[in-house]
C-alpha cells in the first residue's frame, strides 16, 4: 500500500522533529498537516486583498492584517495564522531562496510573532500549546524542514514537473 501524501510527511516530521528534541504527537501531527495542505498552491494563497488579488508576500499579509485590526477579529486571526504557516514553510522548504535574498530572518522574526499572536488568539488549550512551541521553536522546526526538502524532495533537478513542489516559487 502506498503512503498517504500526509503519512509521508508525518513519517519524516516525526523522525526530524525528535532528532530536533521536539517530539509532541500535536505538533507533529500539525506540521505534517500544514505540508499536507501547502502540496496544493492554491492552499499557499488562500486569502485576497480587496481587488480579489491573492496575497502572496508577508508585506501584503501585515497589511491585510493591520486593516483587519479594526474591522474583523475573525479574518485578523485568519490572516495572522496563514501568515505564520505560510513563513514556516517557506523557511524550511525554501530557506536557501530566502537566504540569498536576506530574508531569512525577516520570515523568522514574523513566522515566531505569528505564531505567539495565533496562540493567544486560540482558545482551544491543546492548540494554543502547539502555537507556542512553534514560536518557541520555529528555528529547529524550518529546519527539520529543510532537511526534509534536502534529503527527501530535492528541487535541484532542472524537471519540475517530476517535482511539484519546485514550481512553487521558479523565480
């Protein structure tokens, strides 16, 4: 029987994620899923800005989330999760792109204070939990995933369409 895309990943958080000294099932169980759902790129951009654009950079996530400030609660910490999700993956499936352009600290520091403001959003104890490990450790964690990108889903083939995940960010 073949492996679930999500079984997959789990199978290699789980590994990665102990060797990082990090080995909460909910946190494992979360990151495996949040790779499960950003397999789908429509998944990495979900939300739009008031033309029906999607956003698609932290700078247009900050924004959308300082006009939800006021207004909407609700889509302020829809915004503020995605944004901190979005970071993660993004420094840990992509951190070689990110540091080459400096801005690997730059989603750090926001993917960390996402994950602190989703957690006091949460009202659900055992997430909140997950949230504020992911802030405490978002380092190890991007990482962890980086390491799996490396070693189980190289993008250095110049054939994306055998990679999907490579034609996620072909700049």
């Amino acid at each position: 029987m073949t492996p679930t895309l999500y079984q997959f990943f789990h199978r290699h958080i789980q590994q990665g994620l102990r060797r990082a000294g990090i080995g909460e099932p909910a946190t494992v169980a979360y990151v495996s899923d949040l790779l499960t759902r950003f397999a789908r790129t429509e998944a990495l951009y979900p939300l739009n800005d008031h033309e029906k654009r999607p956003l698609t950079t932290l700078v247009q996530f900050l924004a959308e989330q300082r006009a939800a400030q006021e207004q909407d609660r609700a889509h302020e910490m829809v915004v503020v999760r995605h944004m901190a999700e979005y970071a993660l993956f993004m420094s840990g499936f992509f951190r070689e792109r990110l540091r080459s352009r400096g801005q690997l600290s730059y989603y750090a520091d926001h993917g960390r204070s996402a994950f602190g403001q989703t957690a006091d959003f949460e009202r659900h104890s055992d997430r909140a939990r997950v949230y504020w490990r992911l802030q405490h450790d978002f380092a190890r964690v991007a990482e962890t995933l980086d390491d799996i990108r490396q070693h189980r889903l190289p993008l250095e083939s110049a054939d994306y369409s055998e990679r999907p995940v490579a034609a996620l960010w072909r700049m």
